[in-house]
C-alpha cells in the first residue's frame, strides 16, 4: 500500500469556506451535486497535500501564500511540513484582495 503521509488542514476561515459551499450548492443543485462537488475537493486538496509546488505563489495577496483552481473555486494554500493548510477556499469571482483585508478590494 503506497499511502502518503502529507496531509492537508483546514484553518477555520476554509472550514466555513467549505460549509458555506455546501449550504450553497444544496440550495441551487440539490444533496447529491453538493457532495458530489465537496468529495472532488476533498480529493483535489488531497493531490496538493502531497504535490504542494502544482499551485502558484500568490505572494501578491500573501508572502508564502500559494493558490490552485478546483473547478469555480480558488484554493489557497501554505506549504508546511505536515503537508499543507488550506488558508481559503474562495468562489473564482469573488474579489480576492477584499477577502483577504487588503487595499484595493472593491
């Protein structure tokens, strides 16, 4: 068995990120679209765990921070020695700077 011992951590903005997810696609396509959707990202954030560099630096928002895009969403990410923790998890329109506190968020 090959399993890897990266791992992946929510901090709690991404753990509300994805809950918030959830109750969305519930509403708009149904239980079974939403776990559907989560279960992909729970596999993708996984991929990163274990291949942390296939994102990009986002050193723009954050020193250190990286970032992949899983379907309409945008994950951000910091490389740790454990794997990785998962900062957000953000819907690709949303206005990225302002979510993260800085100047020149609209």
């Amino acid at each position: 068995m090959n399993e890897s011992l990266n791992v992946y951590r929510l901090s709690v903005a991404a753990a509300k990120d994805i809950n918030d997810i959830y109750d969305y696609s519930i509403d708009r396509f149904g239980e079974q679209q939403a776990v559907r959707y989560l279960a992909g990202l729970d596999e993708r954030l996984s991929y990163l765990a274990d291949r942390p560099e296939a994102g990009r630096t986002r050193d723009e928002v954050r020193k250190g921070l990286m970032s992949f895009v899983y379907e309409k969403h945008v994950v951000f990410y910091r490389m740790m020695k454990y794997g990785i923790r998962i900062v957000r998890v953000l819907h690709a329109s949303m206005d990225i700077p302002k979510q993260f506190g800085l100047k020149g968020g609209s």
